[in-house]
C-alpha cells in the first residue's frame, strides 16, 4: 500500500468516527443559557387529578438545574419557557421536530434546552391511606447551534405517601433528577 493510501483511509475513518460521535453538549467558556419545555407525556399516562405530569417534570428539571454547580448555567424561568410554548402553540411532539425546537429556543434565548419524556408513571392504592407511584423518564438535551440533540439517558424514581399526586410527584422529582444528573456528568468540566 502506498504511502498517501493509508493516510488517506485514516483520515477517511477519523472523520466518519467523529462523525458518528454522539452529540454531548459543550459548555465551555461563557455561562450557557438552558430552558426547560413541558416534558412529552405518553398517551398511556393517567391522569391525576390535580396534576399535569408533564409541566412538573419541567419543573422539577429547572429546579435540578438551579441546584446545580456543575455547569454554570443560567436557567430561564418556567414562567417565560409557559409563554412561550403558548405562543408557538406547542405540542407534545414538537420535542422531536428541529425547526419546533430552535423556534423555542430562539424566542427565549437558550443556547440549550432539556427535552424529555415521560415514559411510564404508575399510582397504585396499597392499602386506605397509602399509595404508591412509579415513573420512568428520558431526557435529552437539544443544542441550538449547530442542532443536535444528544441520545436519550434514562431515569427512574419511586414514590410512598398518603395522597396519590403526592406518590406520582415523588416517583416524576426522582426519575428527572436521577437522568439529569447522569446528563450533567457527560459534560465535561469548564475552565
């Protein structure tokens, strides 16, 4: 093989591999600007009175991300991201549109956004006063420029109280924050 051959195909492979890489935020330098749209809830997610599933789970994100150290982030409140939504008449699966996505983020101002995805959220009566709550979520973070969205990481929580939106909160705050922080964790440290 010649020379210039294998150097040739070795370029060829880091490239395709780099670009096959997946997308992992970066937040280097300056404080990035992250918002938290309502999360998509599946069809199979019953409803609770008193609760709308997928705007706590936002909410519990944005109050995660406040909490967090690591990386400096300015949160936009939930308040603007409502508005917002309201005013692109946003849907559930407007999370997996691109053009939805960086519409949103522009009119806030966010460099990034949380999506996610209730999966799964169960409440189950154990005995008179007790209830039980199981919820699985998937978060996603979406990057506006360039767009990318980076794979889904997974979080489960569990919830135990008298009242049955009490369980579905405790078992939705777990399984966010549980896939946040494993998201937080990819990104590297910023100097």
């Amino acid at each position: 093989m010649r020379p210039t051959a294998w150097i040739s195909r070795w370029i060829m492979v880091t490239a395709m591999a780099l670009a096959l890489a997946p997308a992992v935020p970066s937040f280097a330098g300056a404080v990035q600007t992250i918002g938290v749209p309502d999360f998509a809830a599946r069809a199979s997610i019953p409803n609770i009175s008193g609760m709308f599933p997928g705007r706590f789970a936002a909410d519990a994100a944005t109050t995660a991300l406040q909490r967090a150290a690591h990386p400096p982030l300015s949160v936009i409140p939930r308040t603007t991201m409502t508005k917002a939504q309201s005013a692109l008449k946003w849907r559930d699966t407007d999370i997996t549109k691109f053009a939805q996505l960086t519409a949103l983020a522009d009119r806030v101002g966010a460099a990034h956004l949380i999506i996610g995805t209730i999966d799964r959220l169960s409440v189950e009566r154990v005995s008179n006063n007790v209830y039980r709550s199981a919820a699985t979520v998937s978060i996603q973070f979406y990057t506006a420029t360039p767009p990318r969205i980076t794979p889904a990481v997974t979080g489960t929580g569990s919830g135990l109280t008298s009242i049955s939106r009490g369980a579905a909160e405790q078992a939705l705050r777990q399984a966010v924050e549980q896939a946040l922080n494993a998201e937080l964790a990819k990104i590297a440290p910023t100097r």
